[in-house]
C-alpha cells in the first residue's frame, strides 16, 4: 500500500485543523481513491479485452476460457485499485463496464455472450457457499439480542427504501411502470452487503458494529424467504429469455 497519499488528511497544518477532515475526506477519499478505482477499473478492462480480441487472444482463438477471464479481469482490477489506496469495487464494477464496451465497439457479441454464461454458474457456487456461510453465522447466534427497531429496519428496507430507490433510478429508462416495479421490487438478495460491512469494519471503527450485522442478517434471511415465493407469484412465466447486450 502507497503512504503518500495518506499524508493529505493532514495537510495544511494547525491553520486548518477544522477543516482537516473536510480536506482529507475531499482530497483523499473522493477525489484520489475514486480517480484510481477508476483509472484501475478501465485500465484493467480494456487492457484485457484488447488481448482477448488479439491474433492470439482467447476470443480469436475459440478457447473460450470465460471464467478463467472473469475471474483474472475481477482479481487484477481489484488489486490494482487496492495497491493503490484506490476503490477495488468501483475498479471492478468498471472493469466490466470497459470490456462490455470494448465488445460492443467490435460489433460481434459472440464471446460476451460467452462471458455472461461463464458469470452465471460462477455466481452460483458463490452464492450456495455464500448461503453455508450465512446458515452457520446466524446458527452461531448473529441475532442474539436483536432489536424490534432493526427488524421494523429491514421491513422497511425489503418493501420500501429498496423499490423505490429502484423505482427512482429507472424513470430514465424506457419501460413500462409495472416492469419497473418488478425490478426495483426484488432487486437482490442483498449477499453483497456482506462484503461491504465487512470491509468497512476492518477500515474504521464503529460503536455498535453489531447492530448493522443484525440488520443485514435479518434483511437477507426477508429477502431469501419473500423474495423467494413473490417470484413464483409476481414473476411473468415463459417469457424469452433476453441477453444483456440486447436490452
């Protein structure tokens, strides 16, 4: 991990010291580990589908190694960002992005294609030894203690803040409203939440770390279960399926 960059927080000296921490947030965290997830995030991706599309790469040659891709292009991006102090999810996230555009400019959607199906059973061992995981942390008493508060939280989470930040952020798109609200209604089972709490505990310190997990857990366990069946109900049956690059 680069110092340097750290010493911002600091800056300007006892003058300042009200402002130090508007500073270093602004200076640091905004600008400088936001500018290097993002240069990371597309650096890595387009660096990595050039290659792919080279004489030599895998998309050229019909090696279709897919996952071997997704999962390089997800560890590089990631580490690449984090060496740096950047932002490892956005760096990711852009990567994606980078190599989806790269494809799209080539006109031939033949090896994305290829790409989102090796993604698919990936996401599906993860998601199954996510599951054990959160089985045994809830069987080894991660709600103890919790609050009527934290589930009225997760209520609210499940069947109002989530649809209708949802809602909100599709009234750019052209669909139609109860497709909206199928979308923003489900959305996903919230998994990536763990990733997020966990990382944020181990970069900061909070008074009442365990609140946040109860909720979590208690948001997830909602999710699995009214998700699960509003599917089966809420969820058009025989439609055709649709790829990604096609809207």
């Amino acid at each position: 991990m680069f110092i340097w960059p750290s010493r911002w927080r600091g800056w300007g000296g006892a003058a300042l010291t009200s402002f130090d921490w508007v500073w270093g947030w602004a200076a640091f965290d905004l600008i400088y580990r936001v500018g290097m997830g993002i240069i990371a995030g597309i650096g890595t991706g387009w660096a990595m589908s050039r290659i792919s599309y080279s004489r030599l790469g895998d998309a050229s040659t019909g090696g279709w190694n897919a996952m071997v891709l997704i999962l390089a292009a997800t560890l590089v991006s990631y580490g690449l960002a984090e060496a740096v102090d950047g932002y490892g999810f956005l760096a990711v996230f852009l990567a994606a992005r980078t190599g989806r555009a790269v494809s799209m400019a080539r006109g031939d959607h033949t090896y994305e294609r290829a790409v989102h199906h090796g993604a698919d059973p990936l996401e599906s061992i993860l998601l199954v030894l996510l599951l054990l995981w959160f089985g045994m942390f809830i069987g080894a008493g991660a709600l103890e203690g919790w609050r009527w508060s934290e589930l009225g939280f997760a209520v609210a989470l499940i069947f109002v803040l989530r649809p209708l930040v949802g809602w909100l952020s599709l009234r750019l798109y052209h669909c139609k409203d109860l497709e909206a609200w199928r979308v923003a209604f489900f959305g996903i089972r919230g998994m990536g939440s763990v990733f997020y709490i966990a990382y944020a505990q181990n970069h900061a310190d909070f008074s009442d770390i365990d609140a946040i997990w109860r909720i979590a857990a208690i948001t997830i366990l909602l999710s699995i279960v009214v998700h699960g069946f509003a599917a089966n109900v809420l969820l058009p049956k025989g439609e055709p399926e649709r790829h990604p690059a096609h809207g």
